[in-house]
C-alpha cells in the first residue's frame, strides 16, 4: 500500500471512530493510538508511522466495538 493510501485509510478510521463515539456516546479508547502522535493531517510522517497509527485505530475501534456487544447480549442461562 503506498503512503498517500495509508494517509486516505487513516482519515477515514478517524472518520468511523469519531461518527461511532456520537452514534453510541461512548468514547473509543486509543491511548496507543495517541501516543504515536500521528493523525491523518500529519502527511509529513513516514509511511510507517501512518501504518502503525492504522493499526492502532483500527485496534481501539473494534475493542471498542467488541466492549459494547458484550455488554448488550445477555448471558446465556446454564
């Protein structure tokens, strides 16, 4: 994948997480993803900057995701 991709991919990560965080009022927890320092206007840092930071937010959405489905379905009765 070439940079100005991952830089597309990285916007519309921020793009999910910000319109998941208004649609359910919880907040998605990225502190991995903030301690990289690199957001989708950051076009200056390296290619692999941005693909950690994709992964990063990628991985703090889902967990985020995931969080919430748990907490909606009911235990199953044994």
């Amino acid at each position: 994948m070439k940079k100005q991709e991952l830089i597309h991919l990285h916007g519309l990560l921020a793009q999910v997480e910000n319109h998941y965080e208004m649609d359910t009022g919880e907040e998605v927890e990225h502190d991995e993803y903030t301690s990289l320092g690199v957001r989708p206007t950051s076009i200056h840092k390296s290619k692999t900057d941005h693909k950690n930071a994709v992964f990063a937010l990628a991985k703090g959405i889902t967990s985020e995701m995931e969080s919430e489905t748990r907490e909606r379905v009911p235990a199953s009765a044994d």
